[in-house]
C-alpha cells in the first residue's frame, strides 16, 4: 500500500517555515568556500569547451575521414554540450539569482548586477537567451508563481494545443523528441520576450501580449532577432567556425557540423535535466497565490521533485538543477549550500510527513513525455 502523506490543508506551514528558516542560521552565510566552488564548476564547464574546440582542431590538422573522423567528431560535440549546459545551469543560474553578491570582496562580474550585462554578455553567458530576459522569466516569475498560471513554465498548460489534437499519441511523442533538439531558440528566446514585454504592459497597463511574434518587421520580432537570435547565431555558426579558416573551407565545414551538433546535444541535455523539475502526474499545481511564507515553502516542496545526487561530477551533469527541492526553498543560495542542506530538507519533509521526491532524471523525463501529450495530468488541490 502506498504511504498516506499528510493532507496539504493539514501541514503546519507556520513551523515548517520556522524548521527551514533554522538552516540558514545553521548553515551560515555565504562565504568564499562556496565562490571557490563556483570557479571549480566553472573550469570544468570551459575546460569540456575547449576540449570540444580541440578535437575540431585536430581533426582538420590531421585530416581525419571516415568513422574516425564521426566518432571523434560527435565526441567533440558532447564535450561542447557539457559546456554550454554547464555554462547555463552550474555558472549563470546561481549567479543571475545573486548567490554570491555577498561573498566578500567578490569581483563585479560574479554577482547579479554585473554577470552578462552589456558586452559582457559575449563573454559571460551568450545564448539564444537574453540573460536580463531569462531572469525576470525565471527568477520571479516562475520561482515566486510555481505551478499557478502565471508560471511561463507551466508544461501542461503550455502544452494545450498538442493535448487537444487529435493525432495517434506516437506522432505527439515525436513531437515532443523533436522539439526538444532546438528549444531553447523555439521556446525560451520568444517565451522569455514575452514575459519580459509583459512586465512592461502590465507597468503602463495595457493588455498583455499572448502570442509570440517571429516576423522581423514587427516591433516583437525585431527584438528576438536582433537581441536574441543574432547575435548567439552569428557568433556561434559564422564566427566561430571561420576561426579555422586558415586551414581551408573544408575545416569550416566541418567546425561547423560539429558546433551544429554540439547545439542540439546541449538543446536535449539541458531539456533532459530542466523540464521535469516539476512535470509529472506527482506534481502539485495551484490555483491561487501563496499566501504566506510557510505556504511558499510547501508549495516548493510539493511542486517540485530532485533527481539522483552525488558527487560533484554527477552534480555538474545534472546542471545542479538534481538539488531542484533545495533550490526552491532557497533560490538565492549557492550550490554548495543545497549540498549541504539536502540531508537537513529531508529531515524536515520526514518531520512534517511530507513527500521528499527524489528519482532517476531519465524516469523523470518520461513521465515528463506523458504529461506532455496529455496521457496523464498533475495533481491540483481543489480551492488551492
């Protein structure tokens, strides 16, 4: 028989909020041992990169064909996916939500207020994302509206359109695998547009925009082109494949195959560890706002599910986003203090009879896939 968790209504919210403020007393400040874990994720990320970029290199030096040259090559790829996930998920996440503002003497690049901002963005975190974009989306709105409409990253609501068809389920899961290869430029550079236009509306109190707009001659448009997809196009299939000019056209090409590849690797790596976060048919949405800080901290717990976790490498795979629970209830904390909390949020969940979901990310994606074909839902609480 299944374990009987206590009743959403029944928890008392006022002393799981006092449990979970207690871990930061315990726990302390952030300090420089959690920044000095930050620059080792960090290395790592660049060195996976360089790696990559390596391995073209030699390929074109050597002048390598034939299944040498594909298994190399999709190789390279895989080792430049590890360092654009890991550039998103291990380095910028936590620093655009300011875990490390108040590591003292922490230099102006490695905080909130001065991570990707202007040119920096071409060497901090360029992505088909604007990073001031991603983190109103992501920061607030998502973070502070978890599972309520309002949360841009509401997958069964998202995902309306392709529950109502009327398609065989196998052409939906098609669908969905497909989607996943590029969507970062499909979803999250016009979804974060909007959210971010909408915040703009909503100040001069205009209707909001529901739609996103991809023709170039339109004001919405011209913004994804030029802020969003142009500038990470240009850079990362003209640029950076021309740099092996000087060993002929046919290096080029080949540069760019593998960045090409490394794309799509890195579009399903980091779909594989994002989006089932908080997408399954175990997973709480609601209705209305939270109403207290006890309840926001519930909602965290109950809306969201970590994955296996482990040693730092296994850690830096899942992007950290393994620590998913942890990062909710404290999302402007470093990843070294979701480490170090986990065993302490456990203890709180087992306090308060509640579910502490924790499972194998590649079980976690498929439940993933049947919510997004509308062959399950998510749990809702009626008037919550």
């Amino acid at each position: 028989m299944a374990h009987k968790y206590t009743d959403y209504k029944d928890i008392d919210q006022e002393q799981l909020q006092k449990d979970i403020d207690a871990i930061k007393g315990t726990l302390g400040p952030v300090t420089q041992e959690d920044f000095d874990h930050l620059l080792k994720l960090e290395r790592w990320g660049r060195s996976f990169t360089f790696s990559g970029f390596l391995i073209i290199l030699l390929l074109n030096i050597y002048e390598v064909t034939g299944l040498l040259f594909w298994a190399s090559a999709v190789l390279g790829a895989v080792l430049m996916a590890f360092g654009n996930v890991g550039r998103w998920a291990n380095v910028t996440h936590p620093i655009l939500h300011g875990a490390y503002d108040k590591v003292p003497n922490v230099p102006h690049r490695y905080t909130k207020a001065g991570f990707a901002k202007g040119w920096r963005r071409y060497i901090d975190w360029l992505d088909w994302i604007k990073p001031d974009a991603w983190a109103f989306e992501h920061n607030i709105m998502h973070h502070y509206h978890l599972g309520e409409d309002d949360d841009p990253d509401n997958v069964e609501k998202n995902l309306k359109w392709l529950h109502d068809s009327k398609i065989p389920n196998f052409f939906k899961y098609a669908i969905v695998y497909a989607f996943s290869t590029g969507w970062k430029l499909l979803y999250y550079a016009p979804n974060t547009l909007r959210i971010l236009e909408n915040k703009d509306l909503r100040k001069k109190k205009l209707p909001e925009t529901r739609d996103y707009e991809l023709n170039p001659f339109t004001k919405n448009g011209k913004s994804l082109w030029l802020e969003y997809v142009l500038p990470y196009g240009i850079v990362q299939f003209v640029i950076l494949p021309f740099l092996f000019y000087p060993l002929g056209m046919d290096a080029v090409f080949n540069a760019f195959i593998i960045i090409l590849l490394a794309e799509v690797f890195a579009n399903m790596h980091s779909f594989l560890v994002i989006v089932p976060n908080h997408s399954a048919e175990d997973i709480y949405q609601f209705s209305t706002p939270h109403k207290t800080q006890g309840e926001y901290y519930l909602r965290q717990i109950m809306g969201s599910v970590n994955y296996n976790t482990g040693s730092d490498f296994i850690d830096f795979l899942h992007g950290f986003l393994n620590y998913q629970i942890e990062h909710h209830i404290f999302p402007d904390r470093s990843h070294f203090f979701y480490q170090q909390s986990q065993p302490i949020i456990k203890d709180i969940c087992k306090k308060h009879n509640l579910e502490y979901r924790q499972e194998s990310v590649f079980k976690r994606i498929l439940m993933t896939f049947d919510l997004m074909i509308g062959k399950t839902k998510v749990l809702r609480i009626d008037g919550i």
